[in-house]
C-alpha cells in the first residue's frame, strides 16, 4: 500500500507525549480550572477540548462554539499548553487559525468523509498549525491514509494519527473495538507518523482506560489522549468516560514507559543474537515450506497420472486434526496451527491445480 506522506514529528513532542483536556469546552470556569489542573501534574503539553461537538443524535449538547476559542487563548496565555480543538468543516478551520489554536484534530466522524476532509485540508493549506486524524468510525485503513494524505498534500506536514477504535461489530468490553492491527497496519504503512492512542474513546468508560493506555505504551505508540475533567460526572459529553486531574495523575504514575531500544552494549549484542536466531528460523522455515510444496506437487502429478482427483476431504481433515493435536501436545497454540495448516494447504492445492492445468478457483470455490 504506497502513501506520498511528508511528515515531520509535531515540534517539541518528546514521547511519549500527553494530550488531555474535557470532551467538550463547557464554560470558561470548567475549562480553565480543568487546564489549571492538568498543567500542575506537569506531563500534558497539549490541552484539548472539544468546541464544536459531533452528537449522534440532535437535542444534545453540541458545543458551545466560537466563544469557547477565547477560553483556549486564556489557557495557553496562563498555563503554556498548547490548544488542540476538532475540526469538522473549513469554517471551524479557520475560526481556529484566527484565534491561534495549536492543533487541530478531525474527528472520527468526519474522517469517513473525504469531501469534509479536503474542505478542511483547502482551508488549512500552506499553514504551520499540526493537524491530528483520528481513525474513521469504520475499520478502513484507506479511508485513513486518504484523510491523512488530504491533509498532507494542503502542505501540511506537522500531522499525527489518533487511534479511538472502531464501532463495535460484536459485543466487546470497549465503546469502541481498538483492533489493534489495524494501527500496526498502518505504522508499516507510514513509519515515520507519530499515532496516538485515545484510550478514553476506545474504553466509553474510565474502568479499562489504563489497560489501554498502558497496551498503546507496550505497543511504542507515540502519545496518548485522555479525557479529563474537573468534575467528570456533571459533564455534557462523554461524562461515563473523563477522570479527573487527579486520577490522570495516579495513572500516569501508575503506567510502565519501556523504551524501543536495549538498555546498553550488551543488551543489543543479546537482543542482536536472537534476532539472528530468529532470521536462522526463519528460513529454515521457509526451506521446510518449499520441500513440502515440491512433495505436494510430486502427489499432484501422481493424481493427474492416475486420474485421482486433487482434494481427498477425509485425508485432509485427517491431516488437520493430527496437526492440532499435535500441536497442543508441543506448546504450540492450536488455532494458531490450524489456521497456519489451512494456508498451507490452499497453496498446495494450488500447485497441484497447476500441474493439472486446472484453476484452483474453480476448485476451491
Ligand atoms: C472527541 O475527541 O471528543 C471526539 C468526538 O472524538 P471521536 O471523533 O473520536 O469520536
Ligand atoms: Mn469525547
């Protein structure tokens, strides 16, 4: 999956950096007594707040709008955290610039739409502002990469992606399904973007907010984004999911910051010796794998000889069941192990269609 993205880490981020702030600017008390707060733990260096709100349904709090950008100007001026607000048309964009706000976010409802996302991206072109993506609703890495890429060709290249989660296909323990693999996707896709998680909007509740944050550390993201609020239960947004300073406090005391690299010298020649071992592994893999394709296409040529067909079902569940087996017997995971033998066996099949000069397709549909 090619991408043209240019980035440059946003300025002065040194990782893993905190983004925290309420889900909406309720008031200038709220928002300045909240901000007060986060700046004194002295981690955040960006304070967010939501002005104009995404709601689901109408008839519920959508933001208090423009006057709400002053307070963001009142908090930088007093506390020195930079602002980040969300941005769902061009209007906000530059109501935004105009009042000075650091970083723009655009939210997981607009990232679904590529006209909102290239109306903002036309109205922030040639500015230095950073610009964050959140995921879209939907679990669709393009859509991602193209908002993203919207955004990096108006010239901006201060840019970072937020993992919020997906909607939930199933009934899960989370507002929102992290799925995890699809933000490891992406960092292969693009390594050079900072992605921040927002544990606050994957949990929907404040219970498994440290379970996530501390899962997005382990997995080197760059940042986190967290909800926070002076008093999260008289919040118009997102009440069941915002802790207050304090309990931020706890918790970033609380999680466990790893470093991507070994410690020293001796940790790399260690950590190099595996890797080789693992390299060694890996093509011995890799040879066993191609001697047992030449095998399969041996007994496919015996079939074709012998006009017997390609797939025999009873050996191939019997072959299936035996390597399961096998495979709890030695360690290994069995699921894992079936779903390794299935892959195995579709190339086989393959193969031995090709020495049939048949189409697998044909025969595997
Ligand atoms: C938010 O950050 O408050 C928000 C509305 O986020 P999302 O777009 O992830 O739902
Ligand atoms: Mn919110």
């Amino acid at each position: 999956m090619k991408t043209e993205l240019k980035i440059h880490a946003p300025d002065g981020l040194t990782r893993p950096f905190l983004i925290a702030g309420p889900c909406s600017a309720e008031s200038e008390t709220q928002v300045l007594t909240t901000a007060r707060a986060i700046a004194e733990i002295n981690k955040a260096i960006i304070f967010r707040a939501g002005i104009w709100k995404p709601r689901t349904r109408p008839n519920s709090f959508e933001g208090m709008g423009a006057p709400a950008l002053d307070w963001m100007g009142k908090v930088k001026a007093e506390t020195g955290l930079r602002t980040a607000t969300e941005v769902a048309n061009a209007h906000h964009a530059e109501e935004c610039l105009k009042h000075g706000i650091d970083v723009l976010w655009i939210g997981a409802r607009t990232t679904v739409n590529p006209f909102s996302v290239q109306e903002i991206a036309d109205a922030l072109k040639g500015c230095s502002v950073t610009v964050l993506v959140k995921n879209p609703v939907t679990p669709d890495l393009q859509l991602w990469l193209g908002a993203l890429e919207r955004v990096s060709r108006a010239g901006i290249s201060r840019l970072a992606a937020v993992h919020r989660g997906f909607h939930p296909s199933g009934l899960i323990p989370f507002r929102n399904d992290p799925m995890w693999e699809l933000v490891i996707e992406l960092r292969t896709c693009v390594p050079d973007l900072p992605v921040i998680c927002d544990p606050s909007h994957i949990c929907g509740s404040t219970e498994l907010i440290p379970y996530i944050a501390q899962k997005a550390l382990d997995l080197d993201m760059h940042g986190l984004m967290i909800e926070t609020h002076c008093l999260p239960s008289s919040a118009l947004s997102d009440a069941k999911q915002q802790i207050t300073p304090g309990r931020l406090k706890r918790l970033l005391g609380t999680l466990v910051y790893r470093s991507s690299k070994p410690p020293d010298a001796a940790g790399m020649d260690e950590l190099e010796q595996l890797r080789e071992a693992i390299d060694k592994t890996d093509h011995s893999l890799m040879q066993l794998l191609l001697n047992r394709m030449l095998i399969a296409e041996r007994i496919g040529n015996y079939k074709k000889e012998n006009g017997m067909t390609i797939l025999q079902a009873e050996r191939w569940n019997n072959l299936l069941r035996d390597r399961t087996d096998n495979a709890s017997l030695m360690g290994l995971n069995g699921e894992f192990i079936r779903a390794v033998f299935q892959l195995i066996h579709r190339e086989s099949v393959r193969r031995q269609a090709d020495a049939m000069h048949v189409q697998s397709e044909e025969l595997t549909c």
